[in-house]
C-alpha cells in the first residue's frame, strides 16, 4: 500500500508538471516567433530605405539670366535684379526648361515687375515670390504637354536699388 501511495504522489506530481511545462513550452515559442517577425519587418525596412536611396536622383540646377525690372510705385528702391537657379532631378526636365525660356522669363518679369518695394523687402514676401516664380514655371511646363519635374526654384542673386 505504501508503495501505491508513492506511485501515485509520483503521478499527481508528474500530472502538475505537465501544464507547467507545456505553458513554457507555448512561451518560449511565441518569443521565438516574435522575434523571427520583428527581424524579418526590420530587414525588409531596411531594404525598403536601401531601395529608396538608390532611387534618388542628384540634385541639377540650371542658372537663368539675370532679370532686371523697376518698380512701379515711386519707393527707396527703384529697380529690382535677380538671379535664379531652377532646380531638377531629371535632365530633360531642365532642356524643357530651356526649351520654354523665352516664355518662361516672359511671365518671371512680369511676377517681379508686379512686386513692391515693401513686399520683396521682406523674408516672407521673397519666399512668396519664390513659390510663385516655381509654380509659374511648372504652369508653362505643363502647357506644353511637359510633366514638370522642376522641385525647385533658389535666388542666387537678389539686389534691390
């Protein structure tokens, strides 16, 4: 009899080992697996921004003329000159450009020559202008069936007198 209650003290003790042990088993897995997932998400991010710098094309810049026009209203300055820089990443968007400069400069004096002294004497009045000039740019582009692929416009030279 005693060795009966021994062997089944043996199995109770055996029985409550086993949800135990299966319970460290299940964990141990799902930490395997997680971990097999988040390496598997970080690789593929990687190779994602791998790919995506590899697609990034070099900044082209394309320097126009100098445009000089007056100022209408009578002020402390009364001429304005600037020089630009059109900026893309693709070459045949900057021949579009040259293509298009006859009209494109047409409508850059006309935007400087509609300014004010007070208007472009100010930081925000000269990116306002900035943003106008561009999107006078990608307009023309894009009326003469061209895609534009002109990102940006920059002021090398601005000179009021």
């Amino acid at each position: 009899m005693a060795q009966a209650e021994i062997d089944l003290d043996a199995k109770k003790s055996a029985q409550g080992k086993r949800p135990l042990l299966l319970y460290l088993t299940i964990g141990v897995l799902a930490l395997g697996l997680g971990g097999t997932i988040t390496l598997l998400i970080v690789r593929s991010g990687e190779q994602a921004a791998a790919m995506n710098a590899v697609q990034v094309k070099p900044a082209l810049y394309l320097p126009l003329r100098p445009l000089v026009v007056n100022f209408s209203e009578k002020g402390p300055a009364r001429f304005l000159q600037v020089e630009l820089q059109v900026m893309a990443r693709d070459q045949a968007v900057l021949s579009a450009v040259e293509t298009h400069m006859p009209a494109i400069r047409n409508d850059i004096l006309f935007l400087l020559g509609s300014q004010t002294y007070d208007t472009v004497s100010t930081r925000e009045g000269k990116e306002a202008l900035r943003l106008q000039i561009l999107q006078a740019i990608q307009r023309i582009l894009e009326q003469n069936q061209f895609v534009t692929g002109v990102e940006n416009v920059y002021f090398t030279s601005f000179v009021m007198q």
